[in-house]
C-alpha cells in the first residue's frame, strides 16, 4: 500500500501509466473487449487488469494520477453506439462525471465508430480491461503533460 495512491492502482497499471509519454493512448475496456487479442498489438503487448470494478471506477483511479492531453483537443474517446453514434450509454455518462471531476470542468468525449476503436486500440500504450458488464464500456484515454512549477 502506498500514500495518497488510490488502492484500486494496482503494480502493473501504476508501471505503465509512468512509463507512458506525452500523446501516448491507453485503453480501458469492459468485460466484452477483446482485451487480450487487441493488447498483443500494444507497446506493453499483454492485457493488464483491473477486473473487479467498473469502467468508471478504473477512471476515476486512473485519473488520479494521469494528466489528460490538453483541453485544446478532445483527449478521451468513448465507443459509440452502433447505429446511433451521438447515443451516450449510462456507463458513458459515468465516465464523463470522472472526466469532469478529474479535470476541473467540462472536458466531452469524441465518439469513435466500434471497428475504427479496435484499430486505434491496436495502436495503444497499453489495454486495460475492467469488471464493467455493461456494453459500450470502452475508452480512450490521451496523456498529457505535467507542467513545470516555476
């Protein structure tokens, strides 16, 4: 256990989320994904887990820690709804309150088509699978920078 480090981080998310540079993408997925077909093609090349909690809980720790890209451009993708793209599920919904919370103020998701996601995913840091049961539980995150202090 570690101070000020959210317990739901665990050894293996924490390594990567540091190894991680600017503008490098991670992926976070619900139980459906094919986390470990699509994480072979990822830096880290194997799924890493965070299964007993959900897409918004494993965000919210995530966030703790992780700067988002700037709020110039759009730095979380969310999987959209087949067949109706501007259709936010409640898991969606959820994530944007972390989002929001984490940020400081209102920072929307961008919709990415089902099969464009699995492609981009290929291209990832990493993936990082959650218990989320509910569909459309799929994310991605840009990282950002931390800015000097003085």
């Amino acid at each position: 256990m570690l101070k000020n480090i959210d317990p739901a981080l665990n050894a293996d998310v924490l390594h990567a989320l540091r190894a991680m540079g600017h503008a490098d993408r991670l992926v976070i997925t619900d139980t459906n994904f094919p986390s470990d077909s699509i994480a072979q093609h990822t830096v880290v090349g194997q799924v890493l887990r965070m299964e007993n909690i959900s897409a918004a809980r494993a965000i919210k720790a995530i966030l703790s820690v992780l700067p988002l890209d700037t709020p110039i451009q759009p730095s979380v993708g969310r999987m959209e709804v087949m067949g109706a793209p501007e259709q936010i599920e409640p898991v969606q919904a959820e994530v944007q309150k972390e989002i929001d919370a984490a940020e400081g103020t209102s920072a929307p998701m961008y919709g990415i088509e089902r099969f464009a996601f699995y492609e981009q995913a290929k291209d990832a840091y990493c993936v990082i699978t959650t218990g989320e049961t509910r569909f459309y539980g799929c994310f991605i995150l840009t990282k950002g920078v931390i800015a000097p202090t003085a």
